[in-house]
C-alpha cells in the first residue's frame, strides 16, 4: 500500500497522491491507534439506520425524559400506574423512530455548516482520490475532527456524525462532478 511506503519512496510511487492540507494525525495511517482504528471500523459496519438511532439518542434521550413525566411535581406524588406504563409504552414504540427523526433532522439543519467546512473549506471534491480520503476509517478520523470544531451543540459525537456522513455519501454531500471516462464521451 502506498501509505505504508517510507515518505521518500511515496513521491515516487504512482499511487500516491500528495494531499497537503490533511491533519498531523491523518497525514498516514500510522498514526491511527490500532484501538481507535477497529473502533471506527465497527462504526462503519453498523447500518446508517442504526448510526442514526445512536445520534438521535445522544441528542434527545426520550428515557431521560419519561422518569420526570412520571413524577407529579406539585404534591411529590407519583403518577398513577396506569399513566406510567402508558409512558413507557410510547417510549419505547416511538423511541427508535423519534430518534431517527431527530437525527435526520439534525443532520439536516447542519448541513450548510458541513458544506462549508468539508466540501469547500477543505475541498473534499479535489482531495477524495487521495489515498488517505479513500481510506473510510481514515476519512472518519479526518472528519471527526473537522466535525469536533463546529459548534453542534453539547454532546454531539464527532466520530459519529462523522460516520453518518461518510455512510450517506461525500461525493453527494458536496455535489462534486462525476469524472469522465478518458477517450469516452458522457
């Protein structure tokens, strides 16, 4: 692999393509801790969906809202059983749902942020041949960095929204042009 050649031996390599501007850390994939690199592989292995869910539960946890509806804060007194179950019913039925929700919902909302910061403050569209992009763990440390300095809002996992994006698709997130095939015509 061009990345595991000596930095002398890379400019000569064909493959290799110099991307100047990456972070210190995503400069080889060497630097990635082998525990943070399998860490960000089974986030990868895991279903947008369910990438989804996760966020959506770090962003608007429905059981940490349930125990107070439960209590009566007027007379200390908690409400009737009924009532609870009827709580935890709707938790539970509505939660993975509400929680796919809130995260599309997010993502949408921050979506000109990432724009801004990924496809043209880093210009991801040039850079994406590059080998360390091509690489998925890789590509989600980058991002999870860029992602870590915009202001989100407490709480908001960078390496998972990092993942979310790289699952939904860069190439359609920045809306780069697909290349022509050489001597042919499209």
């Amino acid at each position: 692999m061009a990345s595991q050649l000596p930095p002398e031996d890379r400019a000569q390599d064909p493959s290799w393509i110099p991307c100047p501007d990456l972070p210190v850390h995503a400069s080889n994939a060497e630097a990635l801790d082998p525990e943070h690199r399998e860490q960000i592989r089974k986030l990868l292995d895991i279903s947008e969906e369910d990438l989804l869910y996760r966020l959506g539960r770090e962003i608007a946890p429905l059981e940490g809202i349930a125990p107070t509806l439960w209590f009566v804060s007027s007379n200390d007194r908690f409400l009737p059983l009924v009532l609870r179950l009827a709580i935890r019913v709707v938790c539970r039925h509505l939660g993975p749902r509400s929680y796919v929700r809130v995260a599309r919902q997010f993502l949408r909302k921050n979506r000109t942020l990432f724009r801004l910061r990924i496809c043209i403050g880093w210009d991801y569209c040039k850079r994406r041949h590059c080998p360390q992009v091509q690489d998925p763990v890789q590509l989600v440390s980058i991002l999870a960095s860029f992602v870590s300095h915009l202001r989100l809002g407490a709480g908001v996992p960078s390496e998972l929204v990092a993942a979310i994006l790289v699952k939904q698709g860069l190439d359609t997130l920045c809306r780069c042009k697909a290349e022509r095939a050489e001597g042919g015509q499209s």
